[in-house]
C-alpha cells in the first residue's frame, strides 16, 4: 500500500513543463490527487490509530486511566477540492470513531464510583483546508513556504 501511495505522488506532482529552464519545475493535477485521496486518507486513519495514544486524564474528584481512542477506516465519504487563494480543502462524512477507558473513578463526598467507560460517535464529519503558500527568495525566485 505504501509503494502505491508513493508511485501514485510521484506521477501525480512531477510533471516538467520546461526542458529549458534551470532547477525544476512541478504542477499538481487536482484529479489526480482526487483519485489518490482514498489511498492517502486510509494512510492518514492508521497513523492516527496506530500512534496516537491518549494520556491518562485526571480532573477533580476523579480520573480516567488507560485510554484508547479508534477511527474507523472507512473513507466512502472522503471529498478533495480546490478552493480560492490556493486551498485545498478535504472533507470527511460518515465517519465513525470510538473512545475507550478501563479504569474510570468518580468521587463525591463519600461515595466513590469506580468503572470503564465506551464512547462510540456516529457519522462524524471533519472539514480540513490546507493552505499552500509561497515565499520570495533574496534572489527573485518564488518557491513554496514552509
């Protein structure tokens, strides 16, 4: 699956449109990427769930300890598109996400509660733009910012 999302990037963004001129030169086809999107968002999915973890999290009276939190894979609602001032924006539907906790304790006056704790969310929707911009070097060049 990774050699493919590298072939699939490396076809997608290197495309010379210049023999003549000097260093390189690159353009992005949006469709392109569009058709690449599910490959990149199933990637972006098993990162989050294979090395995000969450902290233990202690508050008054209580704490909640051991917690793991999973999306699901599912990237049937993944849309990719272009917006003004150079915006790529990605928006995910129906997705699914769960948070668990095994050791979950509660105090108040002298009643102590002591539990786990599921939390199971529903057609989740998440909006994400991604700005590119570019800067001027000392010598004239534009060049993307970093």
């Amino acid at each position: 699956m990774y050699l493919k999302l590298v072939i699939i990037t490396l076809v997608a963004s290197i495309v010379p449109t210049n023999a003549f001129n000097p260093g390189g030169t690159m353009s992005i086809d949006l469709n392109t990427l569009r058709e690449a999107k599910n490959v990149y968002f199933n990637y972006i999915i098993n990162l989050l769930n294979t090395k995000v973890h969450i902290p233990n999290i202690s508050f008054d009276h209580g704490h909640i300890e051991n917690n793991s939190f999973h999306v699901s894979d599912s990237s049937s609602g993944v849309t990719l598109n272009a917006d003004s001032g150079n915006i790529v924006q990605l928006n995910v539907n129906n997705l699914a996400a769960s948070f668990h906790s095994s050791s979950l304790e509660y105090k108040v006056w002298f009643y102590t509660a002591h539990g786990s704790l599921d939390v199971s969310m529903s057609d989740v929707s998440l909006e994400l733009k991604l700005k590119l911009e570019t800067q001027r070097l000392s010598n004239g060049k534009i060049v993307p910012a970093f």
